[in-house]
C-alpha cells in the first residue's frame, strides 16, 4: 500500500537520510552539492518504495537546466518543475520562500517540503549560527503551510553532541523533523 503524506512517511525518509548505509559523499563543498548528491536521491528512492503517486519538485541546476515536468517510467512517479509547483509550495512570510524540495498528493492536497543548509562546524564545535538561524526560521515558516516539514543540515567538522540535540529540540515542538549528516572533508 503506497503511504500519503504524513508523520509514517516522513519518519521513513528521516530514518533513511539517517542510516550510515547512505554514504554522503567525500569531495561535497556547498549546500547545492549535498543537496543534489545526497538528499535528493535518497529521498527520491523513498518515494519510489513508498508512495510513487506523490508529486516532487526539485530545483533546476546550473549545466542541467530548469527541470521540466516528467515522468519515471518505471513508478509512474511525477516530477514537476518549480514553476508548475509555485502555487501550493511557497510560503509567503515577510517574502516569499521556495523549499529547496516540494512533494504533494494531489488527491489529499497534503504537501510537505524539505528544507536543506550546509555548514562548517566552528572550532569550538559549534554549528554556524546564519545558517542554523536561517534553517529555523525556513522551516517554522513553512510548517505554517505544509503538512510536514523535514530540515536536513550537512556539515563538516566535528559537532558537539549538545549542539545536534539543541537543533532537534528546538524545531520538535515546531513540527519539524530534524536530520544532521556530517559530509566528510
């Protein structure tokens, strides 16, 4: 049975952006690469396993263009491109905020969106503060309009353990799910 959007599926794709059986790839410089080259496949294939009836937008890359809509032959899954997702995945707060992904079943209306930051741990062992602050204030934003929300931060260095729990403290109480991956330098 295929899943809809909820806390089920969403627990899927934590556990699986968690699992030390996804390697995050050495050579990762910047929020783009980790992005591409580590959560968008991993939650691709959790889709494709769980609920290939859901919709997906992702972001178009330099040298690869602005991705249009399209279809896996193989699931059936659809992938959209930003501009076809733009009515029912921005969060318009102060501004207006595109999740850098945006999944939606059409049938339920049920949206979420996956929020993705990459950063140096200072040396004290600290998360760099702009960007944890602005992953906060992205993901509170958007768990305004969409059913779930997932933050996802890579980051090099070595992070105390008082700082990954401080982060999943703080965004639990939001509704947000909380994924901290350290990118080998």
């Amino acid at each position: 049975m295929a899943l809809s959007i909820g806390p089920e599926l969403s627990d899927l794709m934590v556990e699986a952006l968690q699992s030390q059986d996804r390697v995050v790839l050495g050579g990762i410089a910047s929020e783009t690469q980790f992005e591409r080259r580590f959560v968008e496949p991993v939650i691709r294939d959790v889709i494709r396993e769980y609920a290939p009836h859901l919709e997906v937008a992702v972001h178009g890359w330099k040298g690869r263009g602005v991705l249009l809509s399209a279809v896996d032959e193989e699931t059936r899954m659809r992938f959209l491109g930003w501009k076809e997702s733009k009515a029912w995945s921005v969060t318009y707060a102060w501004g207006k905020h595109t999740p850098d992904m945006a999944i939606r079943d059409k049938d339920t209306g049920a949206t979420m969106v996956i929020e993705v930051k990459f950063g140096t741990v200072t040396p004290g062992g600290g998360l760099s503060t702009g960007e944890v602050q602005r992953m906060i204030g992205q993901c509170v934003m958007a768990k305004v309009h969409h059913t779930q929300v997932i933050a996802v931060f890579g980051y090099k260095g070595d992070l105390t353990r008082q700082d990954e729990v401080k982060l999943a403290d703080w965004l639990r109480p939001q509704g947000v799910h909380v994924v901290l991956r350290s990118v080998p330098v």
